[in-house]
C-alpha cells in the first residue's frame, strides 16, 4: 500500500524555527483556552453573587424611596436618581417591547438570586422599546409595577468584545514570547547547519560562538575543532605534497635524459617522453596546490594583455578553435602570475575534455567584459559537460569526472587550484553545462 502524500509545505518540515513556533504557539493557545474556562468557571459564582447583591440593593433602596417620599417629591427623586446615580425609572407597561437578556451561565445564575429576594415574577430585560440597559422590575403596590434601568457598565459586566481584546493581547504577546525561544532555540542549530553547508562546498566557515547552553557550546567547540583538524590536515597533505613533488623531478629529469641517450625507436622514445611529460605535470599541479598564498603581492593587473597571452599560447595548438570577445583595459587588482595559471588551467582544462568526438578539434569561446564594478570572464568548450549532480564536486581537490570528460590526464587539482586562486582575489568561480553542449566556467573579479 503507497504511504500517503505528504502536502505540507516545503519550509514546514525543513524549518525547524517554524515547526517550534507552531509547536509552542499551539501549546500556549490550548493554555490560554484552558485558563480562561477555568477562570470563568470559578469565577461564575463570586460574580453571580456580587451583581445579584448590586441589584438587589438599588432596587431595595429605590423601593423604599419612592414608597415612602411624598407625591410632590417623587418627580424630584427620580430626577436626582437618573441625574447622579444613572438609574432610570419607566412604567411596567404591557405594550413595552422587551427584548430578553443573554442566558448565559452568569446572568441566569444572577437573575436567580434576585428572584429569590425580590420575588418569582421579577422580570429581566436588555432592551424595552429601543433603549439599552439593564432592565429589572419591581413593584411598589399589586398593580404599580416599574422598571428600574441601570448602564449596563455599572454592573461591570465583561462583554464578548472586552474578552475578545483581553484575549487578542494576551496572545500577541504570547506568539511574540513564542518567536522569541524558537528563534534562541534554532539559531544556534541554523548556524551550525550554514557552518557545516559551507564546509561541504569547501569553503572555510567562520568559527562558531562558543556561548549559550552547554549542548550548544559543546557542539560548536566540537564543529570549531574538527574545522582546524581538517585544516591542519589539508596543510600537511600539501606540505607533503610539495615535499614529494620536489623530490620527483631529480629522478625524472635523470630519466629523460636517460631516454634520450638510449638506443630506442622514435615510437618508444616519443611514449617514455609522453609518459613523462603527464607525470611532470601532475607533479606541477601538485606544487601548484601546495604553493602558498600571494596575496600579499597584489597590484593593478591588466587582465585584457593576460588573457589575450594565454589565448596565443593555446593558439599555438593544431587541435583548438578559438573565438574570443575581450574588452581592453580590464584592470583587477591581483598578483599576474596566479591569475595567468589559473586562466592556463582553464584553457587547457577546456582543450583537453572539450574536443568534438567527429572532428578532434577543442572549440573554445573565451569573452571577457566589464559588468558594472565586476569583470566577467567565460571559457566554455564543445565537449560533453559533467553530470548536474557533479558540478559542484569537480571543484574539490583530487576530484576527477573520467566517465563524463574523457581519460584524465591529471590528479584532479586544476580546478581546485582555479577556484582557491579566484577566491584568493575576492571573486567567484562557477561551472555550468550549456544547453547546446558543453561546459563554461564563469569567472567574477572585483574591478
């Protein structure tokens, strides 16, 4: 049976920001609902009694007045009664359009306790004939019944908006105390992910802050310290690296000159040259990668005069075809010697694995333009691209793509070289298959 599709979104269930904010967000709503229902539930009685006693009260003591104030002093009684107490007296009229209150728990909780003090037939009101309030009656004789209408903001009665408001704010705060700890819980772990994200592309991560709580220091002293243990090795390889390849070109020289005072064919005397030349240029790559930085030694560099030289050196070979766009006076800062062998890697990297399977020949295109403050350089060949998934590797150190490029003549460091040379001069190298066939490496320099 297929398992079910799962149709949430993309940047829930990667984010762990947001699956905690949600994840407390719910919690603190279900809190929040508790509460109050709780609260109102203990809350119901206290305040049942305490409206019940208000009104049981102002209509007790306005009773009392009215029944024992003279005739000629009741207009002035209950003009002073609407005037500074806000209670109102009507007429119990049976054409009054009452509109009954809300029974919910509290008002009838409420209206049963002043009927049991003022009598069963106490009726209750929100509404009678178009004028709000809160409306009780009372009697003074058998058939002299009144109504009493009070604000209904003198019982101190919460209503359905004030609660909605109360609850708005409470929950704002609520959701932004949510942001809060879900930000503090998973910026250390988007850190550390970015960190580790940068280390896998090979590129060097900045250190990580070792504060926080004690899983969050502990990780990023361990994520620190496994980025100084790789570099110490990848300083030790290339200083072993160097160390070897030196050695190598004693015995290799020693060995050309062997084979050319050896009695031998010029077929084999052309193969044990071809073989050693490869080796002499492995050998080269790796002193290349182990050569330390020069950047120190940066200065104005006219790259138009430095890519049109490596263009007539490739030239000079029977197997390319070149079309070339350079605009003149591209100026970079940046030490020529490290920016011609990277530009040479790339041009020879494009002649070797970029040949046309039918004619044998390299087609290169080499353009090279100023783009607002950057200079843009593109060397892209004919040949047979690399894999999407590989792209990205190929820029590594010892990595090699034979199945997609051809047999490889190399050690895998040519690229490796290129980019840790654009790097070193603030730029940027991308490869990219084209879609009409092909690779182009794309270079980006500060102007």
């Amino acid at each position: 049976m297929p398992a079910a599709k799962n149709n949430r979104p993309s940047w829930l269930k990667s984010s762990f920001f947001w699956r905690t904010f949600i994840m407390v967000t719910m919690l603190i709503v279900v809190s929040m609902g508790v509460w109050t229902a709780s609260f109102r539930l203990q809350e119901r009685k206290p305040l049942a009694k305490h409206m019940a006693s208000q009104v049981i009260s102002i209509v007790t003591i306005t009773r009392a007045a009215l029944l024992h104030a003279d005739i000629e002093l009741q207009r002035e009684l209950l003009f002073d009664l609407a005037s500074n107490e806000g209670i109102r007296i009507y007429p119990l009229e049976k054409t009054d359009r009452v509109a009954l209150p809300t029974q919910d728990q509290l008002m009838m909780s409420m209206q049963a306790m002043v009927r049991a003090r003022l009598g069963a037939d106490t009726r209750f009101a929100a509404n009678v004939n178009g004028i709000p309030g809160f409306w009780v009656s009372f009697k003074i004789a058998e058939n002299d019944e009144y109504w009493l209408v009070m604000e209904r903001g003198r019982l101190r009665l919460p209503s359905g908006w004030q609660w909605l408001g109360w609850a708005a704010v409470v929950l704002a705060l609520s959701l932004l105390g949510a942001a809060i700890i879900s930000r503090r819980v998973s910026y250390p772990l988007s850190r550390l992910a970015f960190a580790a994200r940068t280390l896998a592309r090979g590129k060097q991560p900045e250190l990580l802050a070792e504060k926080g709580s004690a899983e969050v220091v502990e990780a990023n002293h361990s994520f620190n310290q496994m980025v100084q243990d790789l570099n110490r090795v990848e300083s030790e390889r290339a200083l072993i690296l160097a160390g070897i390849s030196h050695d190598l070109r004693t015995p290799l020289a020693r060995m050309q000159l062997e084979i050319e005072m050896a009695n031998l064919s010029d077929a084999e005397r052309q193969g044990m040259q071809s073989d050693i030349a490869q080796m002499n240029d492995i050998i080269g790559q790796f002193l290349d990668y182990a050569r330390p930085s020069a950047v120190e030694n940066f200065m104005q560099v006219d790259l138009s005069l430095l890519l049109k030289e490596a263009v007539q050196n490739m030239a000079r070979h029977a197997d390319v075809a070149l079309t070339v766009r350079i605009d003149e006076s591209l100026m970079v800062m940046g030490n020529a010697t490290e920016l011609r062998r990277a530009i040479g890697n790339l041009l020879e990297n494009a002649r070797r694995y970029g040949k046309s399977a039918e004619t044998g020949v390299a087609q290169i295109e080499v353009n090279a333009r100023l783009s607002g403050q950057e200079v843009r350089i593109e060397i892209a060949d004919h040949g047979t691209g690399l894999p999407e998934n590989e792209i990205e590797h190929m820029l590594r150190p010892f990595t090699r793509q034979d199945a997609a490029r051809g047999q490889a003549q190399g050690a895998g460091l040519g690229l490796a070289i290129v980019n840790r040379i654009i790097q070193q001069h603030g730029g940027k190298l991308v490869l990219q298959n084209r879609e009409t066939g092909g690779l182009v490496a794309r270079i980006t320099l500060p102007g």
